[in-house]
C-alpha cells in the first residue's frame, strides 16, 4: 500500500509540474500582464519626466544628457518630428492608452502634441526639427551643424517653410488629427484644420505637390537648381497626402477632401513617363529631373515599382480603369531594366538605383573629396565603391506586380472597390467612424511572445531605461571643412573626415537612451497586453 501510494504522489507532483492545471496558467500570464503593465509605466514615466523637451523627443540621447541627436546633433532645446522622434512617440502613447486605459498615457501625448503646436507654423506646416529657443537659434545650427553634414543637403540650408519629406508634415497632421478624434476634444481643432487647408492649398492644380511649401528657390549647390519645388515623390510626398486626406475624408465626412484626393491619385497617371517608368522629381513642365547632388536626373526602378504599386491600389479605390491599364508598362520597363545576373550579387539585387533615361542604362552615383566644402558626387557607369548611405542597387522584382495586375484584372468593379474608402455606402462597422479607422500606420501589427515580453521586461535597467549600443551619432561640429585632395577615401563611408556632421554609427560599447529602442519594446508588451484581454474576453 505504502508503495502505490508513493507512486500515487509522484504521479500527482510530475502532472502539476508538466501539466499545469489551468488557473496555475491563468496565473502565469496575469503575473505577466501585470508585469508588462509595470514595466511599460515605469519605463514611460522616465522618457516624460527625465527625457522629453516640453513633451517633444528627439531619437538619441547620450545617458547623461550631454549631447543629443535627431537625424543629426541636436541643441538641448530642440525635438526632431521625424521617425521615431516625437510624433512617433505620440502615437505611441495613444497606443498605450488604448491598451491600458492609464489616463497617464493619454497626458503624455498630450504633451507631445501641445509641443508639435509650438512648433507649426504660421502657414500651418512643419520642418523636420523644432527648436523651443526659437528661428535665431535654429539660423545658427543649419549654418554649422546643419550647413556641414555632407549627406544631408536638405539640412544644409535654412529655408524657413515645412516640409513634406519623411512624412514630417503629414504625420504630425495624422497624429493631431488622432488627438482630436481621441475623445472629440476641440483644443485640437484649429491646429488640425491649419493643416488640412495648408495641404490643400500647397497642391499644385495637376495634383501633385512640392518637397517644401511656401515655395522657395533660393538653394543652388553645384549647379544643381533648388529642387524643392518640384513634384516630388521621393519618400511617398504625394501619396502621403493623399492618404491624409483620405483619412479625413473617413473621419471628419466632408466632401470637399475628394476632388483633392482624387487630382493627387490622376496626378500618377500624369506625370508617367511613356516608357513606363517614373522618377523621383518632375518639372512644372513634366520632365523628369534630379535632386540633391547625389540624385542626377534619371528614372528609379524603385520608384516605378511603388508607383505601379498605388495604381493598382487607386483602381482598387476608384474602379478607374486607367489605374489598372498603366500598370503593364512599368512591369514591361522593369523587365527591361533588370541588371545582369553577374551584378545582382548572387540575386540580392535586381536593379541599379538610377536608370539613364533614353538608354535605359544602370548608371551609379560615387563621390570624392572629404567634407561638403571640399567633395563632390559624381555619376558614371562603374558599379565599384557605391555610396553607402544612399545605396547604387535595389530589388524590385516585377514577377509581384505582375501578379497582383493578373489578380486585380479578373475581379469585377464591385469586387474590385468592394473595400475602398471612396466608396459611397453607409457607415456598418461597430462604434463609430471616428474610433474605428487605424490612423496611426506604424503601428505594431503583430503578436508578442512570452518571450520576447519576458526579454523586453528583464532588459529595462535600474533608472527604467532600454539602452542601446551602436546608436547613430556625429562628429561635433568644429568648423566648416578643411581643403584637402580630391581622394577617394570616404567613397562608401557614411561621414566624411571630422569636419564632417553627418551621422555614423558607434562601434563602440558607449549605451545611448534611444527612443526607436523604447517605441520597440512598448510595442511588444503593448500586444502582449492587448492579446491578453481579447483572450481574457473570450473565456
């Protein structure tokens, strides 16, 4: 008897050890919850009290505060709204309130946006930086810092007007328009419609828009005119806007986003070149055209594939037939254009990144020299010592536009605009229009593990801090660059010799606070909680 029940208990030990009973489970993954929930507070409540700038973030920060860097150095009194500074930080925040329904988060994006506010300006745009000290601070460090960052043209000139480029205006605008929507709190009104006109106004009549509004022409470098009056569709200009304005149109219901809207997608069919393929800038007269010294004049495989891309999903949109039809000419210009299998390296690549017009030749940009007062880029056929901080090659396979085209063409209208966001049809969903839609497009789409909750927990420090190594930082800024030959020693370098203020990143064991590290690992435990609570429901 003694034995059997001996055995009894060691069966009963080895099931609770590998079998856990379910509430034993339950308990597990709410300590985890509970954990996460923690951690994310603790962790957010450094980045407000000991980090921000009146609520604004710029991306590094070294621990002790002593320097700081958006996508360059940084005054103390300045936050970067570009990614993953503070307007990325914002929709974050909102994301932790909808998970958590802490009204502590909700105050810090709050705070985020009362400062992007500060920051807009009078037309109702953005620049890529705000600096709290003012226009006199900001003209002192675009004519150093700024004016000396060899890579950054774009930040070599103060041009004193907002830009569109990396999302900055149209963000900050989608954020605000976030804000307002959150709990229909009118303090977000004016802001937000100062916006929406501004983007309205500063589309050009054919549809398309500029880099930068209110248009300037006052920035020549190299004999290369100012390009920010272009047509831009570098980093996503145009579509950015219109898709801003499409999510008005879902939000807010006026009409009058339409006819904008609808001239911005007409303006892909436009400015097309009769090849098939597109590039990053387009003239006042349609031709295609160069940008910063590094950009020459030229179509971008890259850009026709994204290109090709929104004209399937404006057909999608519309059920506009034109949309569709031009497709099958940037698939047949990609074909064209594909590199040689000895320069794919082994398949990585499928094109170069600038096509010569009329040739259809991959060209490559190099440079020589050491700093922006003594260096240049230059063009020419040789696929040797590319830049590394734009890259000379890229993959765009056709085969993937060519099957969706294949998809698209078998389905009727109504299948085809069966989801569009144009169509006109009564509102359906739970809720209502204004919380249903997902306005903030980086936000994490998948599904934590244990695991990687289990890390992002136990890697947070004794000050609540995720820090990182490797961060992108610069040379600080000790003069305008020295003359020295026309070497090609920094052709594939990201900075230049030390006059240089272009950003490079740290090999050493240095620890940074980083703010894309913090918007990373909220966002896992931001799932894991959210996945917790729909399963929590689901009992």
């Amino acid at each position: 008897m003694k034995m059997k029940k001996i055995i009894t208990i060691c069966l009963i030990v080895v099931l609770i050890l590998f079998f856990p009973v379910p509430h034993l489970l339950a308990q597990k993954s709410n300590n985890l919850l509970q954990a996460s929930e923690q951690t994310m507070l603790r962790a957010t409540q450094y980045m407000v009290e000991k980090v921000s700038t009146n609520g604004g973030y710029v991306w590094y920060y070294m621990p002790d505060f002593s320097r700081t860097w958006g996508e360059m150095e940084a005054y103390k009194t300045m936050i970067w709204l570009q990614h993953p500074g503070t307007v990325s930080m914002g929709h974050l925040f909102l994301e932790a309130y909808h998970a958590t329904r802490d009204e502590y988060y909700y105050q810090a994006a709050e705070k985020a946006a009362r400062a992007i506010i500060w920051g807009q300006s009078y037309e109702g745009g953005w620049n890529y930086l705000i600096d709290f000290a003012g226009d006199r601070s900001l003209k002192q460090w675009y004519g150093t810092i700024g004016k000396n960052g060899w890579r950054l043209e774009e930040f070599q000139h103060y041009y004193g007007n907002s830009t569109f480029d990396d999302d900055v205006t149209s963000d900050a605008a989608r954020f605000l328009l976030r804000m307002y929507l959150e709990k229909m709190d009118p303090t977000y009104k004016p802001a937000l419609d100062k916006v929406i006109k501004f983007i309205i106004e500063s589309q050009y009549p054919l549809g398309g828009w500029p880099q930068r509004y209110p248009l300037k022409y006052d920035f020549n470098k190299q004999g290369h005119p100012d390009y920010t009056s272009y047509y831009t569709f570098n980093d996503d200009v145009i579509w950015e806007n219109v898709h801003f304005l499409i999510q008005c149109y879902l939000t807010l219901g006026e009409e009058r986003f339409l006819d904008p809207i609808r001239r911005g997608m007409n303006f892909y069919l436009l400015s097309q070149d009769a090849c098939g393929a597109w590039g990053q800038q387009v003239t006042m007269a349609m031709e295609t055209i160069g940008a910063r010294t590094y950009e020459p004049t030229a179509f971008l495989p890259g850009q026709t594939f994204d290109n090709a891309r929104l004209l399937l999903k404006f057909y999608q949109y519309t059920g506009d037939k034109r949309f569709l039809n031009n497709v099958p000419k940037a698939i047949y210009w990609l074909e064209e254009t594909v590199l040689p299998t000895e320069k794919t390296a082994g398949g990585k690549y499928s094109h170069s990144t600038f096509v010569e017009i009329g040739t259809n030749k991959p060209i490559y940009v190099h440079r020589k020299g050491s700093n922006v007062k003594y260096g240049l880029y230059y063009v020419d056929y040789n696929d040797d010592k590319l830049l590394r901080h734009y890259g000379g090659k890229g993959k765009n396979w056709p085969e993937q536009l060519k099957n969706e085209y294949k998809r698209l063409s078998l389905l009727s209208p109504d299948e085809v605009t069966k989801d569009s966001p144009l169509k006109i049809e009564g509102f359906q969903k739970e809720g209502m229009p204004q919380q249903y839609y997902d306005l903030n497009r980086d936000a994490y789409k998948g599904t934590a593990s244990e695991n990687q909750v289990k890390e992002a927990i136990n890697s947070i420090d004794k000050e609540n801090r995720w820090l990182v190594k490797h961060a992108n930082i610069s040379n600080p800024y000790i003069g305008d660059g020295i003359q020295q030959d026309l070497t090609d020693d920094f052709a594939s370098t990201n900075v230049g010799d030390k006059t240089d203020t272009s950003p490079f990143q740290d090999t050493s064991d240095q620890e940074y606070i980083s703010t894309s590290e913090y918007i990373k690992n909220m966002n896992i435990l931001i799932s894991y909680i959210r996945s917790g609570k729909i399963s929590n429901k689901l009992k």
